[in-house]
C-alpha cells in the first residue's frame, strides 16, 4: 500500500480575523517549570539484523554530495569508538562505516560508540542501539518524549552530565564473527561474503535513533511507550497507520491493548515524518509490520516489500543478503533523522527556511484563538501539534495559509491555563519550528 499525502492542498481557509500582537510584546508573567529529566537504560537492541537467504550483486553507492564530503576530509561531527575484539581488517571497515555517518550528520558533541566483534545467535549479522534514552528540556525537543542518549546530547549541546547510568558510552554495537564477510569499502562483495559496511552503517543508524522504541507485543496485547513512565520515544511521534491514525492517539489505541497488537501486526504502518515524505516524492514511507510480531525487526524499518534490493533508501530493510553493499544512508532515512532532530550535514533536507526568527505567534498569551504570521511558505499548507508540558498532544490541525497568515481557533477555548508548545510544519518542506505559548 502507498499513501500520497502531498498532491493535494487542503483548502481551509480562515475566516476569523484578528488583531496580531506580537510575542515580544506581551507581559504576561508565567512561573518557570522546573526541568526534572526522566532516563531508561535499555536492555534490549533496537535492532537485530537478520541475514537473509538470498544472494544477489548489488551495490549502492554513496551520493555524489556525500562522496565528496568524505573525500573533503572535514566531517561534521565525531565519532569516537571502543573496540573489542576486532581484527584490523574489520576495524578499518567499522570505522569507514562511521566515517559516512560522520559526514551525514552534524553533532557538535561526540558520539561514543562501544563495538564488540563476537559470536551471536545462527542468522544474526549484528545488533545495535543507544545505551539509553533520556527527555529533554532543549528548546527544539518535544516535552516529555524520551530521546536516544547521543540526541538528546546534541540537542542540548552539551553531554549529559552527570549521567544517571555512570558512563559516556551512547551507542553500543555487536557485530557476529560467525559471518564470512567482506571487508573493503568499495561496495562491491563477492557472491558470498556479507559487506561488513554495509551492516555496521545499519547497526549506527539505530543506535542514532531509527526505530528506536519500547514497542512490543505478548501476541495478544501490543505496547509503545516505556511501561514505568508511560513515555513514547521521538521515533514514536511519526508513526501511523493507513488511515492516518497515530499509535499514540489513545482515542483511538489504548496503551497496552489488543488495538495496538493488531496495528503493529497488521502491515499497515508509515512513517509520516515530513521530510521522509518529501524525499520520497511525496509517498509516505512504509514500515515494516510482518503479521507475526519480530522483535528487533518489526516496526524499526522500512517495509522490504515497498522498498526493494537496490533501492537508494534499502540501508534499512529489516535484512541483508549476501554480495549487496549499501554505502550511502539514503534520503528518505535522513529524512526522519533531520524531522527528529539531528541536523544534516551540508544543510537542511528542507527547500524553505522556516525557523524561529521566520514565524510570529500571538497573542501570547492566548484566549480563544492563536494568530501565526509567516514570513516564507505563505500559501503552503501547515500542520499544525500543539503539546502540554507533558508532551501529551492536545491539538493536530491541518490549514492552508492565506497569504502568511494562519489561523487557530477551533477547541483552544477548552484548554487549561498552562504553557504549551506549539509545532508548525511545512507540509511540502518538512521543515518545522516549536515555540512556547500560553494559555492565559
């Protein structure tokens, strides 16, 4: 099933008219709330890779950008790794790996990687995630929604400190020494041999994030969020299911339930970060959601069957086979990294600048309606989330701006007097910003 969610304009037009104040202006005087971090250690990987059965030669390489970037010799971030285990050859090849990771994302603090090479179940290529998960009160996070650790650090621009697990690690890594791998970086196995590149570009991805959730299933009952503290995972916020539901809605799924077992069994999950979409000309990704519940599989990538062997965006398939090499994350995959968080070396995915000095919002604080005037995108059509302060979505609206100006007036009435924050996010860009507002 494909979903396109772009190619049609949404033409709701406001019909309120209001005088704007701008946020500056305002002098309305709100507590401060003091920040309490909530973190989880995690147990399990986010990811377990599986070797498929199948044996084909096919090499994705890395984007011309990307080539040269890494050619260039002036990555943007840094990646610091741990060995345990590893032979020479297969150390060269790690690090390659994290080179491109290097070159595709932008951190200003350093990402620590513990690597281990050692025997792991029959079948399993490799397994990987963060060392753990932490909210965050950066000014571009979500409140109240758990953050893998190196994120959460780049978010805050600064580590977490002291850290409540007593360690600087973020990302741990296993890799199986059972394997009959290749070891070059020019993506090209032989009929074979797995490209250890190719895998460790993959586990890297998960520890930085993709699929990264508490989801799972008893086969009768599912779950998403972290059971202790009834907290979702930022990779949680994009997912939903063919009608447009999202797993977090608990009007529609109750967490745990029976309702969620059957969404994350049902084949019918997409990932509707903006960006994704919009790298993917306007098709909404699919997620991969076998009818038998996989743990460390299902829900953490892409559909194999919409996305095929080849693919720019094939990185992340929920398995590899042998003599395929993929050395370039693809677009759609940084797609939900940039909507995320993570900032995209090179610049944004994005074709418009929205940020905070673009948009204005008022009246702050607000009673009955909330005024937005944009300075770029001003015909396009926005989503509009609104969060209390503990991240619960209170408001989800789709509008079509009328010459830079949006209007918002529909259930604010009802709302408590509190601070939230409001996202607004180009629909055909993905961009985003996130402000704070007022109820008053």
């Amino acid at each position: 099933m494909k979903k396109n969610t772009l190619t049609m304009k949404n033409f709701i037009r406001a019909i309120a008219c209001l005088v704007f104040v701008l946020a500056g202006m305002n002098t309305f005087a709100q507590e401060e709330i003091e920040f309490v971090r909530k973190s989880k250690i995690l147990t399990t990987p986010t990811c377990t890779l599986y070797a498929a059965d199948f044996h084909v030669h096919n090499s994705v390489f890395q984007n011309p950008e990307l080539r040269n970037k890494m050619l260039a010799n002036n990555a943007c971030s840094t990646f610091i790794v741990n060995y345990s285990g590893f032979t020479p050859e297969a150390e060269a090849a790690f690090q390659y790996a994290v080179d491109i990771w290097a070159n595709s994302i932008e951190s200003s603090q350093p990402i620590t990687i513990s690597a281990s090479f050692q025997p792991l179940a029959p079948g399993v290529l490799g397994q990987a995630g963060p060392v753990s998960v932490h909210t965050s009160n950066a000014p571009d996070a979500v409140p109240n929604v758990f953050y893998p650790k190196a994120l959460a650090e780049k978010l805050e621009d600064a580590q977490i400190n002291p850290d409540p697990f007593g360690g600087s690690v973020d990302i741990t890594v296993t890799l199986s020494s059972n394997f009959n791998f290749y070891f070059g970086t020019d993506a090209m196995p032989p009929g074979g041999q797995f490209d250890f590149v190719s895998i460790v570009l993959h586990e890297v991805a998960h520890g930085l994030g993709f699929g990264t959730s508490f989801r799972n299933t008893n086969g009768i009952t599912g779950s998403i969020r972290e059971p202790n503290n009834n907290i979702p995972t930022v990779y949680d916020l994009f997912i939903e299911n063919g009608a447009g539901q999202s797993l977090l809605d608990t009007n529609f799924f109750a967490d745990p339930s029976t309702a969620l077992h059957v969404q994350l069994t049902g084949g019918d999950l997409f990932n509707n970060s903006p960006l994704s979409i919009n790298q993917n000309g306007g098709v909404i990704p699919e997620v991969y959601a076998p009818p038998t519940f996989q743990g460390g599989s299902s829900y953490a990538h892409w559909d194999s069957s919409t996305i095929p062997v080849g693919n720019i965006n094939s990185l992340m398939r929920p398995s590899v086979g042998s003599g395929i090499a993929i050395h370039d994350p693809g677009p759609i995959t940084l797609g939900v990294f940039e909507d995320m968080g993570w900032s995209i070396c090179g610049g944004s995915l994005s074709i418009e600048e929205l940020n905070a000095e673009s948009v204005e919002i008022g009246p702050n604080p607000f009673m009955f309606a909330i005024s937005i005037k944009l300075k770029v995108g001003g015909n396009d059509d926005y989503t509009i989330d609104l969060f209390d302060v503990d991240g619960r979505l209170v408001l989800n609206d789709t509008v079509t701006a009328d010459d830079g100006l949006i209007i918002i007036s529909s259930d604010l009435y009802s709302l408590e007097s509190a601070m939230y924050f409001i996202r607004i996010t180009n629909k055909f860009s993905g961009n985003s910003v996130t402000k704070k507002i007022i109820k008053g």
